[in-house]
C-alpha cells in the first residue's frame, strides 16, 4: 500500500511537471525509479496514464480523470495524517508562490523562524509578480496582493499596508514635487508592472481623483519599479511594505502625504476543490501573527517592515 500511494505521488509530479526527470529530482530518486514506479502505477490501474514522447510526457484522458481524482485523495489522506500526528508536525514539501517584493524582502528572511518550528518540512518558493495557475503549478499557497480575480479560490486575509507615492531625493531635486494629484500628469510614474500608462486613485476627505499617468519605462516586476524610483528615474507607487527599506535609508522620499493611494491587500489564496495543506494553514497563521505583532510594537507612523519612515520631503520646484 505504501508502494502504491508513493507511485501516485510520482504521477502527480510527472503530470504536474510533464518531465519524468524533474520529478526524480524533486523527489531526490533516479530516473528509471519513476519509470518503474508509473509502469507499476499503470498496470494495476489496466490503462495507460502518460503518453510519452523522446521531448514531451502528456496525460492520456484516462491519466487526466485519474489524475483529478487522486490528487485530491490523496491531499484528504495527508490532512488526515496530519491531523492525527498533531499540526505541530509538519512534513512533506509546502510550495508557495508570492510576490518578489514581499518573497525577496519579507517572507523569506522570516522563512528561517518558521522553519524553526518545522524541521521536517521542505519549501519550495516560485517568486514572480504574475498570476499562477495554483492548480496547474501545484501552488499550496500563493500570497497575492491586490483584488482577488479568481472566484474559484479559497482566500484568507493576512495583512494591509497603505499604498504610497515615493521618489528619491535627487529626482525630487531635479523635476520638483507634484503639489496635487492633477500634477502626477507631469512626472514619470511607476503605478504597475508590464505597462507604461496607467491610472492613479486617490481619495482626501471624501474627495477622489483619478489621474492617468504616464512613463517612458515599463517593468515586469515591483522590484523593477522600486529599483527605478531608487536611481531617480521617476515616481513609483507602491505598498508602503515593498519599498520599506529604501524610505528607512532616505533613498525614496513619500510624495502627497496628505493623500490615500489606497490599501495593498496581502491574501492568502489556496485552489478550490482541495483543503489546504497543514502547512499551507501554518505558514499562513505564522505571518498573521508575525505581522501583527510588529505592527503593534512599530514606533507610531510605522509599521511591519519597516520601523522608521523617511522624514517628508522638503517643497522643491516644479516638474519640468
């Protein structure tokens, strides 16, 4: 029985991998061990599974059904092992996707502490600042920010940090500061990845404006986008958490602080149709409280990621 359900597991991560060799790797086994392990897997089941190819392992219609079926299985047989054995171990491999800011900034100089607490878990972390297919990718858990746009996920709040306008001190000095929202129009702004013109909300006593805004410059990720701000190629708007450290550093400056960008929502999002992985719920419930309790111990101002703000820039003059 144990045989059996360690060769689902190997047709899981070939199906999911569409690579024989990537899932030996992951699964720290030879090649020809997985090989065996999916023929054995097929002949008892009567059908083939995979079709394979000397380039390319696809699932046949039956593998495809099968695969739906068994997956989820065995994710209830797991949760059930876990339950018995008590959350507090944890074991197998957690992926996680999340965004490159927050993966390279926050969630991973935390992992260690987590780990801790777990030292027979394995993570695997996919950073990338674009949407993941969490079924197809065999994602655990994606922590997203911004609107939930998958209404078949399962999604649980962990954290809001303000949304902010911030340029470094040399592009301060060089093109001034924008006065109003309406000034955003004359300065190069960052607001999102993959797109050089965009529109900027923001809200003042009941007052919203919306703003387009334009750049010469596109970037695929956040980090991209700070890292121009930072060498004084224009304006980003961002989580006040994904540029923390370059405030702290008086490398960016907040711009029109008087003024509300909006909240950067930080979820947790696990696939529909699968209950989440005990890990998948920990990990979760560890940042929850992690960032709780710095935000309640940051200096007033402050908050997780960062315990000191730059100081407001100073009135320069106007964009040119």
């Amino acid at each position: 029985m144990t045989n059996c359900f360690e060769a689902i597991r190997l047709f899981i991560r070939v199906a999911r991998t569409r690579s024989f060799s990537e899932a030996a790797r992951e699964k720290g086994v030879s090649q020809p061990t997985v090989s065996r392990a999916i023929a054995g897997l097929e002949k008892e089941v009567g059908v083939p599974l995979l079709a394979r190819t000397s380039r390319t392992v696809t699932l046949t219609e039956a593998g495809a059904e099968y695969f739906s079926r068994v997956e989820n299985a065995l994710h209830a047989l797991d949760e059930a092992a876990e339950i018995v054995r008590g959350t507090s171990v944890l074991s197998g491999t957690l992926r996680i996707g999340t965004a490159t800011s927050f993966g390279r900034r926050y969630l991973i100089p935390k992992l260690a502490d987590f780990m801790s607490f777990h030292p027979q878990l394995r993570v695997n972390i996919t950073l990338t600042d674009e949407r993941q297919n969490l079924v197809a990718e065999g994602i655990d858990v994606a922590l997203r920010f911004g609107a939930l746009e998958d209404s078949s996920a399962v999604a649980r709040k962990i954290h809001s940090w303000p949304r902010i306008a911030a340029a470094s001190p040399a592009y301060v000095s060089r093109a001034g500061l924008p006065q109003s929202p309406a000034d955003l129009a004359n300065f190069h702004v960052f607001a999102g990845p993959g797109a050089s013109g965009a529109g900027v909300t923001l809200r003042r006593d009941g007052k919203v404006s919306s703003v387009r805004v334009e750049s010469r410059f596109t970037f695929s990720t956040n980090e991209g986008r700070i890292a121009a701000a930072t060498a004084g190629m224009g304006i980003v708007v961002a989580s006040q958490c994904s540029c923390a450290q370059e405030l702290s550093e008086g490398k960016l400056v907040r711009l029109l602080e008087d003024w509300d960008f909006g909240q950067a929502d930080l979820h947790a999002v696990y696939a529909m149709g699968r209950q989440a992985k005990p890990a998948a719920r920990a990990l979760t419930d560890f940042l929850i409280r992690e960032l709780k309790t710095e935000e309640t111990s940051a200096p007033q101002h402050s908050g997780p990621c960062s315990r000191m703000l730059a100081a407001p820039a100073k009135t320069s003059r106007k964009a040119t």
